[in-house]
C-alpha cells in the first residue's frame, strides 16, 4: 500500500512530471457559462434569453429541463468562489448573460452589471484571474424575435453590448473573450435545430457564423480601447475526424470534410480571413454574404485563442459528399456518447501549429467529460474522468513537446450544471451538485486537482 493511500490522500491529478505545465506561469482553471450555472433569470430586470424560450418549448429538453434554477449561482456566487479558490486554480473562466446587462433600450442593467462586479471583484480579492466570454449562447430573446443571428444587425448588437460592458467592467478582467463555439451556434442553433433558437435551414448556418464572427470582429476595437490591460480571444470548439475504413478513398474523404467544416471553417476565416471552398463542396448554396472589410474584421490578431476539446468522430461516408459519425467498436465513450480520444487532442493541435503561419498562443479554455456520478457515503468516485483528466493533460504536454505554444487549461467544468439540451441528467463537473438540495460536494477527480495544484504552489 502506498503512503498516499494509507494517509488517505487524494490521488494526484497532474499533468505529466517535468512537463511546462507545471510550471507556475501555465494557467490552471475551471470554467463555466452564465446560462449553465446561475438560475434567477427573471431576477433584477434579466431579459428572456432564447434559451429560456427553448427550454419553455415542449420537446425540446430532456425531463423538460431548464436553466432557471441551474446552480443558483446568482444567490450562491459567494460560496462558488471559495469552492473555486480553495481548489487553489490560477483562473476562472464564466460567462457574462447579455440578457442580464443589456437593457430592452440596448442601455446597461446597473443590477445586473453589478453582479458581475462583485464577483468578478471577490475573485480577484482570492488571487483567482478572470476569464471572462461576452457570449457563450444566451442571445437576448427580442435579439432572436429580429432575427438573431441571421441578422446583420445582431453583430453590430454584439459590438455595443461589448463596448459597454467592457468599459463598465474595466481592470477587473484578465482575458476577454467574445464568444464561446461559434460553430455550436450557429450550426446546432441554424441548421440543426438541437440548440437554442432550434432553427433547421440547411442555409442559415453559414450566414449565422459570419455574423457571429462580424460580431468578434467589430468588437475587437472596444475591447482594446476601454480595457487595454486584459488579453483579447475567441473560444472554439474543434473535433478530429478519421475514416471508418482507412482503406476507403471515400471515408478518409469524409473526414476530410468533417474536420473543414468542424474546424477549418471558423479557423480559416479567424486566422486566414477566408472560408474555405470545400465547405461549399460539403454544403453546395450555402455560402453567406460577406461584405467588403468583413474578413479583414474578423481576422484581427488576438493576444491568445481558446480550444475547446472534447471528442474524435469515426466518420462513414454516404457515397456523395455526406457522411455519418459511427460508433467504434471497442472505443471508450463518456456519457455523452463522446469517443475518449486523447492523441486526437495532439494530431489536431500539432496540425494547426503547421497549418496556421499566425496561430496565437493557445489556451485550452474547455476540456472534460461527463458521467454518471453519484454520491456514496459522501464521496463521489469519477474514475473515469479522473483517467480521461489525465491522458488529456499529457495530450496537452506533447503537443507543447512538439513545439504548439499553450499557455493555460481550463477544465469544464467547475460544477455539475445544466447541459444543455440534455438538461441535468449529464453531470461535468469536478465538483457534484445536487439540484434538490444544491450542496456541493468535491468530487474524486476535484480532489485530485487541489493536490496537485496546493503541491505546486508549495502548500
Ligand atoms: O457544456 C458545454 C459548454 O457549454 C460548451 N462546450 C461544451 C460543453 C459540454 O458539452
């Protein structure tokens, strides 16, 4: 039996001995979203999100779920801070609710801002850096009601929402970003129609996305000029395609394809201001309209770019230019159905280190998984996330081995909390909730994370 074990400490968890990202410059965070975590969206003048009109719609949430309770994270944000400063991160990553700060008359909500304030205040009071993202999915519902997304206009929104609040909130953030996976937004929100605002038009993703990163780009000015001190980045979200039948010319081609428009299609377009072509041979008509000077807006330098990792997909191709994701037979998924897949992390960041001349320093702003986790006896054993945890961090620390520059890691997420449209019932956190009650309890792999990082910082 090891000390550890006989002393009943947590089993470390840690990125791999003598890797960078031990060192105390590498930023260690959790994170979270504004929708997700606080509840109280009627409280203090919020304006209906589409994700509250979403949730109201039958069908369309497992259990009929919905976010006005979530976390309570509005009434419990004190106690939240303590969970996320005795875990001993460098930085928290949250998001700012729109709805909650911007006015029907586009002027900002003192309530609601102050919110914010506090919190943002009472982090920076415990040492903890601020991450902050302006938009990660709760788009005001009279935003939508115009059109949303689809809408020229809502990026000029997004930039006014972005230089008030940024003026509002200035020197209390370490990072902003502007949003949070664009392509969830508008390909799950436009076209698929399984996020918010559930819209199904094979058309609409792609002028949704251009607005979404006009958005990014006309707010970038604002940001600079009333915040100068804090970095400027966007957050995407990326997915490795392979072949089901490596030996078929049309899967690896499916592949191909899936990667273009998971990641090349928001990439290309932030760090070589142009879509790429195959992703209209993918989705022939859908090219979007772009003005003159928007790529050159939407492909300014940023100061870092958020990753968001989470799964390979085994793509089947249907003969044409479609494709399937299928199941691999012997492959480990999470609860989300998601295929455990860690050297995918580094193919696909080692990939765009060679692929993108101007690739910014790199920070993972998401990664984690979700299981079934449940309480015994007061503790909740995540071994699998602990286990995934782990061969992710060691991803990380190869890609950096082969030269990527990552500078942080955030893990999603600090607490169990509404998924979406999966509601309660798929649990992230490194910390449980339980939703009757909303104590909170450290999870295994929570545990493992506060040793490592209290060993680190020499406590
Ligand atoms: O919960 C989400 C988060 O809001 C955005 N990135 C993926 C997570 C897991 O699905």
């Amino acid at each position: 039996m090891t000390l550890a074990a006989l002393i009943k400490l947590p089993t470390q968890l840690a990125p791999p001995v003598n890797s960078p990202m031990r060192d105390r410059d590498f930023t260690w965070g959790v994170a979270t979203a504004s929708y997700q975590i606080e509840g109280a969206t009627d409280a203090d003048g919020r304006l209906p999100s589409i994700w509250d009109t979403y949730c109201a719609t039958p069908g369309k949430v497992l259990n009929g779920d919905s976010g006005d309770v979530a976390c309570d994270h509005y009434h419990r944000w004190e106690l939240d801070v303590n969970l996320i400063a005795d875990l001993g991160v460098d930085a928290y990553r949250l998001s700012i609710a729109w709805p909650r700060v911007i006015g029907l008359d586009g002027q900002l909500n003192t309530k609601g801002v102050d919110f914010y304030k506090r919190l943002l205040d009472r982090l920076g009071d415990k040492g903890v850096q601020r991450y902050a993202t302006l938009y990660h999915w709760d788009l005001p519902q009279h935003l939508e009601d115009r059109g949303g997304w689809l809408n020229r206009d809502t990026a000029y929104r997004f930039a006014d929402y972005a230089d008030k609040i940024s003026r509002a909130l200035q020197g209390r953030v370490t990072a902003w970003s502007t949003l949070n996976e664009p392509w969830c937004s508008a390909y799950l929100g436009y076209t698929n129609g399984r996020h918010a605002p559930g819209r199904t038009h094979p058309r609409y993703a792609a002028q949704a996305l251009h607005h979404l990163l006009l958005g990014h780009g006309l707010a970038q000015p604002a940001l600079k000029a009333n915040d100068p001190g804090a970095q400027r980045s966007i957050v995407v979200n990326i997915g490795r395609g392979v072949p089901e039948d490596p030996g078929s010319a049309a899967d690896r081609d499916a592949a191909h394809l899936f990667e273009v428009q998971q990641n090349a299609w928001v990439l290309d377009a932030l760090l070589d201001g142009r879509y790429p072509d195959e992703l209209f041979r993918l989705w022939p008509g859908t090219e979007p309209l772009v003005l003159e000077g928007d790529m050159d807006l939407i492909s300014q330098p940023l100061d870092h770019l958020g990753i968001n990792y989470y799964y390979r997909n085994t793509l089947r191709s249907d003969g044409a230019h479609g494709f399937t994701s299928v199941n691999r037979p012997g492959a480990e998924y999470t609860q989300m159905g998601w295929e455990v897949a860690p050297d995918a992390f580094t193919e696909l960041l080692v990939g765009f280190h060679q692929r993108y001349a101007n690739l910014p320093p790199i920070v993972i702003t998401e990664n984690g998984m979700a299981s079934a986790d449940v309480v015994v006896n007061g503790e909740i054993k995540d071994t699998q996330r602990i286990s995934y945890l782990q061969r992710h961090f060691a991803a990380v620390h190869n890609a950096m081995a082969a030269g990527v520059d990552v500078r942080g890691y955030f893990v999603w997420s600090l607490l169990d909390n509404f998924e979406w449209a999966y509601g309660y019932e798929r649990r992230f956190g490194l910390v449980h909730v339980d939703y009757e009650t909303q104590v909170r309890t450290l999870k295994h792999s929570a545990q493992g994370l506060q040793a490592f990082l209290r060993e680190r910082a020499g406590r």
